[in-house]
C-alpha cells in the first residue's frame, strides 16, 4: 500500500469514526442501527491501530544503526512546533 493511500485511509476512518460517535452519542440510531455501527466502529478503531502499529514499525526499521540495533524512544517535540 502507497503512503498516500495509506495516510488517506487512515484519516478518512479516522474522520468516519468520529462522525459515527457523534452520531451514536446523539441518540440518531435505533438500537439495531447502533449495533450496527458499533461492529463498524469497531472495525474502523482496528483499521487506524494497524495502520499506527505499521507506522511505528516502519519508524523503527528507519532508525536502525549499522549494528542492526535500534532502540524505540519517546517522541519529544521540541518547543517550536
């Protein structure tokens, strides 16, 4: 999978997520429709933690040293972002 596909999945399950939330936390659906979107809610979160899980994974391989070793440290951004 290409990056932009990957970045535009992401965010569009990520946006979709957040809509159905709104929409489940409002009362819009039934309880069959809210059992529903659950499931797809569900399959969304699952979607955007493998999606994390490869990023970090592809973090990780980038900061391997000549060794082969790496080791996983914090992200700290500095104070200009």
């Amino acid at each position: 999978m290409s990056r932009k596909t990957q970045k535009i999945n992401f965010e569009s399950s990520i946006a979709e997520l957040e809509k159905l939330v709104e929409k489940m936390e409002g009362g819009e659906f039934s309880l069959e429709e809210s059992l529903k979107q659950f499931e797809n809610g569900i399959a969304l979160a699952r979607s955007c933690q493998q999606a994390l899980r490869e990023a970090e994974q592809k973090v990780f391989q980038l900061t391997k040293d000549e060794q082969g070793s790496a080791q996983l440290t914090p992200f700290e951004p500095s104070e200009e972002s």
